[in-house]
C-alpha cells in the first residue's frame, strides 16, 4: 500500500524528528515503496501556492541532487500563477531548477466557457438552455475564462435568476452577479 504522508504533521504528532536523519529515513521510505512496487512513486501537491518556506524547504531538500540517479518520486506541484512567481524568486532557485516541466493552462475561449457551462449542466441532469448566451458572454468577461472563477459567477447568476423567479439566466441576472461579486 503506498501512504502519502507529509512530514510536517509528523513532525507535530512527534513521529519523526527534524532533524536530517528524520529526512535519509523519509527517502529511505520512498526508495523502499518504490523498490518493493516496481512503479513509480508520485506525490501531487495541490494549491502549492500555499505551502510555506519551511515546506518548499523540505521539498528540495526531499528532491535533493543527490538523488538525481534514483529519485524514489515524481513531485508535480499545482497552484495558482503565483507559484511560478514564487519559486523563481531567488530563496528557491534550488528547487526552481529542479523542475523539468512546466505547463499553465491558458484562460478559456468564450466558445470553450459556453461549452464548459453547458457541459456542466449537462451533468447536472440539464439538457435544455438554463443560461442564455448573452448572459454567458458577460459570466466569461467577468471570469476572464478562468474556470473557478466561470463557476462562482454562474452559480452567483443562477441564484439572481432563481431571486428573481425567473427559468433561464438572463443578461440582467448575469449583470446582478458580477455586481454581487465586485461589490467590495
């Protein structure tokens, strides 16, 4: 069974220590899984935008170059555009360098955030228009074609329109969502 752990909380409940000996028994660990598996280890860190400088610090020290022969995990960190910023600043060109591949997803076209809205209330159990185009239009300028962002406003104009009495999401239920959702 492979166990996807964090040393952080570890450390909090007292099971390891923090010191380097605690880290040669943490690769030690993933070298082992590895060895006994004969797959490939993958730890997946979403919203790595949040992890701290201590964290970031045991991921490179985890990711350490003397481990560049026989790495015992894939690493793939996912966060915000923020990441990127942060690890090319200069406290983490150690770990910055050991990243080998890199992708952002680009934000939606209005053609993909209309078949991203219906897509989704499709499984909703929707098969008829809820949001009428012109409405979706504003929804995408206002998310930027982000697709959280699409999704907060959809769910904003789908409560105008519900306020309002209304069975389909119209552009005055749109207009009202993005004011609900910029209103400061």
């Amino acid at each position: 069974m492979t166990v996807l752990f964090s040393r952080s909380p570890l450390l909090k409940w007292g099971a390891i220590s923090s010191s380097r000996c605690a880290e040669r028994r943490l690769e030690s660990l993933l070298a082992a899984e590895k060895a006994e598996r004969h797959r490939s280890i993958v730890v997946v860190l979403d919203e790595a935008q949040l992890l701290s400088v201590d964290q970031l610090e045991e991921l490179r020290l985890l990711t350490n170059a003397d481990m560049d022969s026989s790495s015992p995990f894939a690493l793939i960190l996912i966060g915000q555009p923020g990441l990127s910023t942060r690890l090319r600043q200069g406290i983490f060109a150690a770990l910055d360098q050991r990243i080998s591949v890199r992708y952002a997803l680009c934000p939606m076209e209005l053609s993909e955030s209309l078949a991203y809205l219906r897509h989704h209330l499709e499984l909703a159990g929707r098969s008829d228009p809820l949001v009428a185009d012109d409405a979706a239009a504003r929804l995408h300028r206002y998310a930027n074609g982000i697709p959280r962002a699409l999704n907060n406003a959809a769910t904003a104009a789908l409560m105008a329109a519900a306020a309002d009495g209304k069975g389909l999401v119209d552009d005055l239920c749109a207009k009202k969502a993005v004011a609900e959702l910029t209103r400061t």
